[in-house]
C-alpha cells in the first residue's frame, strides 16, 4: 500500500467519529470483521495503530549457536547483539567441543550486561533471561548513574595524578565495565522505541528526538569513561616527578571536570544557558592543554613525553564529548514543530 493515503472522517450514530481502514493494510496483517485493534496516542498527537494480535503476549525469544572455533571477543559481540534487539530470553547452545566456552558467557553476563540471569542449564545449553524491565529501571536515572561513575572516575583520575597514587589509578579501569553496563542497558531500551516494541514514553522519553538525544549523550558519556580509563593507565606508566607537570596536568584535570560536571547538570534540567556556558569554556581547555604539552614536548624520557601527551589528549578530548552533551541540550530545549501549541501557529 502507499506510505501515505487520506481517508474521509464521518460521524455515525450523531456524535461517534469513524473512519475506515485501509484494505490493503488489514489484508496484510491478518484483520477481519470482529477484530480488535490498540490505538495509541503519540507524543505529536498522531495515533499508532497496531492489530490486537500483534500486541506482545509473552517473552521475546531467540538462539545463539556456539561453535568451538568461536573467539572471546566474536562471543561477546553476538551475545550482546541479541540483547540489544529486544529479546528476552536467550537460548545459548554449544556445539561439541564448545562447552569449555559457557564461561565466557558467564562472564559476559557479570560484566557487560544488566539484569541477564542464567534460569536453566543443561551439559550443551545455557537458558538466559532478562529480568530487569524498562520499568524497573527508568532510563534518565540509568543515565545519572552512568554519569555519576564516570565522574567519580574523574575525580580520583584527578586525585592519583596529584598525589601519586598507584592504587587509586590502578582502581579506575575495572569500573569503566560498569558504565559499559548502563550503556547497553539504555542501548537495548531506545533499540527497543526503535523496534515499535516500546513506545517512547515507556522510557521516560517525549519522543523520538529526545531518544535520539539521549543516544548521542550516553554515547558521550561512554566515551568519556573510556578515556578516563587510558589516561589511568598511561599515568601508571608514566616515572616522571616533576611537579610543574603535575600541578599543570591536575589543573588541565579540574578545568575538563568541571566542564564535565556541568554539562551532565545541565542535560538533567534542560538548563539551556549553563550548556551554552560549557560550550563556550572549550576555548580555554585547549589552551591549557597546548601549555601543558609545550613542557611536556621538552622532557628528555621520551616515553614519560608520549604517556603524558597521551593523558593531556584525553583529557581534552573528555571536554570535547562534554561540549557535544551540551550542545544536545541546547536542541533538545528547542520545542518541535509539532510541540507548537496551536494558538502561536500563523
């Protein structure tokens, strides 16, 4: 059928609106005289229709074949890539010669995923199900979540480069797996919105853009955490005592968190004019930044000159996907078209 056809409204019985449907459509989906359909109203006053049979009834289900030739990293990605499209229950099946391979997928479930539990086992089959439910777990506070650890990072990033402490750098990178965890998480939900399996508003979510928004700040955010963890990791390498570095990484450091810490406060109140503020400090950063590297390009160690350069990258590039969140708040605090009450309208 076309994308786009016009039916005629009439009134029946004095007041009761109705309009038919298209025959091609009910032919197409199975309805007939007697049926039920769901109606649903969205967020730009346009209506959802979907045939009653189509509605979800149970658990979305899919199998995942594992051969023993299967690497780690090739698991992990085919796991995932059936939570993200929506299902429930993942049957995991091993082939001969694969069964060594369950606990990877163990593993996969403790670090990279939320709410999967294995609820039946068998020699060559692993049953996995999804027991956290969108809501259970609203997506803005899976976002403050991932934000808040990201920003602990941050801090004790900041707090190990300035007193040199080994162990709290060292901390850092095991909790970068968390906040890949509430990333999937959310993923999987505006996959979900995506899908037509939840509407926008079951996350929390006004609409479409709003979840297109909310996928370009937790990617943000994912990215942030990332370069948290490098910059840890490289400053474990890093033998350089010099404490006009130091000092001049610590305020590059304080300077990107405070960026950081606006800008995820300004997504969280829709406050427009502090994103703008966030975007205009981008400036500064970098000229910190360029300070900073000026002496560390001096250094005779060349690879305390490269781990340092590294760190001061990263930080700059923290206050980079900062000022994206910002600039996401700054459009997502500009109505839509269809958001423009009727009386403004010319």
């Amino acid at each position: 059928m076309p994308a786009r056809t016009l039916r005629k409204v009439q009134i029946t019985g004095g007041s009761t609106l109705i309009m038919s449907l298209p025959k091609e459509w009910t032919r197409s989906v199975g309805i007939k005289q007697g049926d039920y359909i769901a109606i649903e109203q969205l967020p730009d006053n346009s209506l959802r229709i979907l045939p009653s049979k189509l509605v979800r009834k149970g658990p979305y289900e899919v199998e995942m074949v594992v051969r023993k030739d299967m690497s780690r990293s090739m698991l992990m990605r085919e796991f995932i890539s059936r939570y993200l499209a929506g299902y429930d229950i993942i049957r995991v099946v091993f082939q001969e010669g694969a069964y060594n391979l369950k606990k990877v997928i163990r593993d996969i479930l403790q670090r990279k995923v939320i709410g999967m539990e294995v609820i039946e086992e068998k020699a060559n089959e692993l049953i996995v199900q999804c027991l956290a439910k969108h809501s259970d777990f609203p997506v803005k506070l899976a976002i403050r979540r991932m934000g808040n650890i990201t920003l602990f990072m941050l801090n004790d990033l900041i707090s190990g480069i300035k007193d040199n402490n080994v162990e709290l750098l060292k901390a850092i990178p095991p909790r970068d797996d968390n906040v890949d965890k509430f990333y999937i998480f959310i993923l999987r939900q505006l996959k979900m919105v995506m899908l037509g399996l939840l509407a926008p508003s079951d996350i929390g979510a006004r609409d479409l853009r709003e979840c297109l928004g909310i996928r370009l700040v937790i990617k943000s955010i994912e990215r942030i955490a990332d370069h948290v963890t490098n910059s840890a990791t490289c400053m474990l390498e890093v033998k350089c005592r010099r404490s006009d570095i130091r000092d001049s990484l610590v305020n590059l450091g304080e300077n990107v968190r405070e960026l950081y810490s606006d800008a995820i406060k300004a997504f969280f109140n829709g406050n427009s004019i502090l994103a703008h503020q966030v975007a205009d400090k981008i400036v500064q950063i970098k000229d910190i930044e360029s300070k900073l590297v000026e002496k560390v390009m001096l250094l005779t160690d060349v690879k305390d000159a490269m781990y340092l350069r590294l760190v001061a990258e990263s930080l700059r590039r923290i206050a980079d996907y900062s000022t994206d969140i910002s600039e996401i708040t700054i459009n997502l605090a500009i109505p839509g078209p269809y958001m423009t009450s009727r009386s403004t309208r010319k």
